[in-house]
C-alpha cells in the first residue's frame, strides 16, 4: 500500500513567500527523502533526514520529522519561480531490499 | 556527462508491438530500478538490481522483462504492449541499497496507441 500521502496536492504562491508542504506516512522507517521533479523531467534528490533526526536544513530548504506522527515537513523559504515543480516524499523502510515508496506529490506553483 | 541516460526519450508504438528502453549509469552504483509514473504522478517501483541480480520485483505483468547485462546497464524490455502501458518510465540507481539516495534519468514517454 501506498506509504507517503503529501498534503496539499497542489498549492499556489507568490515568488517570495514560503511554501510548505506535508507528507504522512504509516509504518516505521530508515529515512524519509524529498525530491523535485519539474516538468517533464527527471527527479531530482533534494534531502534525505533519517529517522533519529528531527530537522535538516538545506540551502532555502528546511526537512522536520516528526515520527511519533509519522509525518514530515518541507518548507522552501524565499520561493523563486524556478522552484515551481511537483515535490514528493519517499520512505524508506529498515530493510535494505525494500523499495523506496512514494506519494503522490505537491504541485507547487511559484507566480512571479 | 549525464549519471543516469535512458533511451528512447519518447516512443509511440501499436498495440501488440514488442518494445525496448535501455538505461545506463555512469555513477559507479551497485543498485538500479525502473519505476512506472502513470497520468496523475503516482511513482510506482517496477524492478531493482543489485549487481546483475534481481532484488526487487514488485507486481508487474509477465510483459515486462528486465535485462542487467552489467551493473551499469538496466533495459527494460516489454512484449505485447497494452493501452495501459501507456506512462513515463524512469531508471533510478543508488550506491547500494534502496534506503540511499537515488539519482533518475530523464524519463522515456512511451505512448501506446
């Protein structure tokens, strides 16, 4: 069963404003990774926090984790249009062969 | 130079056609896997490979064949294409295990007509 449920699906700001965005997962995880994926393309790896750390900070990015809620965070802090993409969470659990799960993603759309 | 490079980028083929995409990765990795994202986004793992081997092989029709020739080459061959097979694929590698991070290629669009 699908694991990462991002919230919202889809969300609309300002270029300059920050963007958060929500991913929910259901069983116990090695790490939980976000990445970007802009149109047409590739995804692309943007941070991976494992599950003994609560915050990670990346550039403009900020990662929580919070695994008593089985949830994590995203927050991109000063948005630019280039950050306009979809951005998904993907868990990964504790056995090495399982693969990577996942959600559906947030369409994030930065308006100049 | 391009770490992980699919091949064809776009295919359009017929029902019934029997149809290759190849991927390889110049990173060094020991890990690679092919995912399925379908018309709304959904990502869904297809197969991995650890070192030529077969380690991951989630729920997918007999159609689909994979093929690692050497850990740096991953193809993806399907027979009897189906209007369902219809999706962007993507080649992913990792280090090693698939809690890494994993670096995607660019995609191939396959439309089945």
């Amino acid at each position: 069963s699908q694991q990462g449920e991002e919230d919202p699906q889809a969300l609309s700001i300002q270029e300059g404003e920050n963007a958060t965005m929500n991913c929910s997962y259901k069983t116990s995880i090695n790490n939980l990774q976000w990445y970007r994926q802009n149109s047409g393309r590739g995804l692309v790896h943007l941070i991976l926090i494992r599950s003994n750390e609560r915050e990670k900070h990346s550039g403009r990015l900020r990662v929580t984790l919070d695994t008593s809620k089985k949830s994590s965070s995203l927050l991109i802090t000063a948005s630019r249009a280039a950050d306009t993409a979809s951005y998904f969470c993907a868990t990964a659990r504790n056995s090495g062969n399982t693969p990577l799960v996942f959600g559906k993603g947030t369409r994030l759309s930065v308006i100049a | 130079d391009t770490a992980v490079s699919q091949t064809p980028k776009y295919l359009v083929t017929q029902m019934g056609n029997d149809k290759s995409i190849k991927c390889e990765q110049n990173l060094g990795h020991d890990t690679m896997y092919w995912y399925k994202q379908d018309s709304k986004k959904f990502l869904k793992i297809m197969f991995s490979y650890n070192n030529k081997e077969l380690i991951i092989n989630e729920t997918v029709p007999n159609r689909f064949s994979p093929k690692s020739p050497d850990k740096a080459h991953l193809n993806l061959h399907i027979n009897s294409l189906e209007l369902g097979d219809s999706a962007v694929y993507f080649c992913a590698s990792s280090h090693q295990t698939s809690t890494e991070t994993q670096y995607f290629g660019p995609g191939t669009r396959l439309l089945v007509l």
